[in-house]
C-alpha cells in the first residue's frame, strides 16, 4: 500500500527469504553513492525515502559477536554472504593469510569437497575473495580447499564465521568525521561502544558502559564520557559530521546499536511533554538479549 510503513516492506523479504531470526537485519537505501541510510520501520516508506527510486538492499544490521549462539543455518548463511561483500569490497580489511583462508571455507561452502576432475587450475576466478586478488592468494585459497574435505556447507559457514568475527574491524560502522582539531577521522560503532580511527588505525575507543549520554546539535556530535578514576568530572568530548543529517544518522546508530548489545529490552520512548527538544527516536525492536 503507498502508506505501508517500513515493517511491511521488510517483513515481506524476511517472509521471501525464510528468515525467522530477523533481527540482525535491515533494509538499507542510498541518498548518494556514499551515504546509506536505514529504512525506518515505524516511519511510512514515501516520507523517509521521498523523491529517490525505491531501491533498497537487504543488509547485516547488527553483526552478533557470537555468531555460534544464532539458532538457524539459514541466519548464518547470510551473515556469511553480508561478510563475503564486506571483505571483497574491502570494507572489512583481511590480512593475506585471513584472506585465503576465509575464500577456502567459502568454496568449500559453495562447491563442496575439492575434485581434482571438475575444479581445474581457474575455478577460482570467478569468486572474488579480496579487493586486490592475485595469483598467488588464488593458489593459497585452493591449497587450503583442499584441506576441509568432508565439511558440509552449514559446517564451513560456521568455520568462517569464527574465524570472520575476531577479525577488528568486525560489525564496525564507520562514518567520516572531525576531531576538535579539525583533523580528519572515523567514527565507528560497534556492539562494544564508540571506536575512533585515524588514517585506518584505531587511536581511542569508548566501551558503552563509559558512555553516559550521546548527543547532537546541527552537524555536531556529542559523548559524555565518565570520569576516570582520579577525576571528578564528566568530559564531554564533540565532533564535526559533514552536516545536521549525518550527525541525526550518526546518532541514531548509536542509539539502537547501545539498545540493542547492551539492553534487556527496548526502553519506552518519552511521553510528548510540550515543546521538547531533540528527538524522540527509540530503538523498538528486538534485543540481542
């Protein structure tokens, strides 16, 4: 209907797709080549996505840190898929050992046990493992094909997600931003809290449990972090996001990343009291919890 919220649309996919475990997902649709921005399932769809072609990807919301706790081979096969396109798009960066070894389960998922007869010298190539794929990482991936004969497709999934979730930048959702300085970062959130990066190294993070309020103003973000043990104040710490809507998405993701890691359940959004300032905007769905 062109007045459905966003729940419908994305409980028809689920619905499509098997999905029971729906909660790690979301639809995700593009304001630019950049700027992704996820379809609210409270707000109608028209309003959130106004004059855009209706184009939404289905997407890895939340990344469990556990993925051995979800409960169906189905929840594991598309987190498998989300972090196949993570690491080949070089979103989540791989070191060459990682890399091989990650592509091994994922032929072994795809085409079972290695066989010489039907798996020539290419039948790599045509799986992209990496952004920057040579000869020498192909000839890796198929040695070490090799070696997992015998897994079954749910049992490969499941190696490479124990060996995908250690990796650091893990379920890490960056967004460009400045330091007080004015000097270039990322930001990025997590299951664990706040972590910032500079020049793709991590030089601070903030653990949820240090955060004590999250905030924004026009393109300003803001965290309030507790005091170390030998202070006595709060310090709040602001950063500078490009303009007033990333600092709101920015804001957002932290919300309903804190809820949903860190919550039991939902908290209640706030009674409309006259006049009030910033948003109203709660997570409302289900916790990892």
């Amino acid at each position: 209907q062109k007045r459905a919220k966003g729940q419908v649309l994305f409980d028809k996919v689920c619905e499509h797709l098997s999905l029971l475990e729906k909660d790690y997902f979301g639809l995700l649709f593009y304001e630019n080549s950049e700027q992704k921005i996820w379809l609210d399932s409270l707000k109608e769809i028209k309003r959130q996505i106004r004059s855009l072609p209706w184009i939404f990807t289905f997407n890895v919301k939340f990344y469990p840190p556990d993925p051995s706790q979800l409960t169906e081979d189905i929840t594991r096969y598309f987190l498998c898929l989300q972090l196949r396109q993570d690491i080949a798009s070089g979103r989540l960066p791989c070191s060459f050992v990682t890399h091989a070894l990650l592509g091994s389960y994922t032929l072994q998922a795809e085409l079972g046990d290695h066989d010489p007869e039907k798996h020539s010298s290419d039948y790599i190539s045509e799986f992209q493992f990496a952004p920057n794929q040579t000869p020498e990482m192909e000839e890796k991936v198929a040695e070490l094909h090799k070696t997992h004969r015998g897994l079954t497709p749910a049992q490969a999934d499941s190696q490479f997600l124990e060996n995908a979730k250690r990796l650091s930048m893990y379920g890490v959702d960056l967004h460009h931003a400045k330091d007080s300085e004015g000097v270039d970062i990322m930001l990025g959130i997590c299951a664990n809290g706040l972590l910032i990066y500079k020049d793709r190294l991590r030089i601070n993070r903030f653990a949820w449990p240090k955060i004590l309020k999250i905030s924004f103003n026009q393109s300003n973000f803001y965290i309030k972090v507790r005091p170390a043990e030998l202070e006595e104040f709060e310090s709040t710490i602001g950063f500078k996001l490009p303009n007033r809507r990333a600092a709101k998405r920015l804001w957002k993701v932290c919300v309903e990343h804190h809820t949903f890691f860190r919550l039991l359940s939902p908290e209640q959004p706030p009674k409309a009291k006259f006049l009030t300032l910033g948003s109203k905007f709660r997570y409302t769905g289900r916790t990892l919890a």
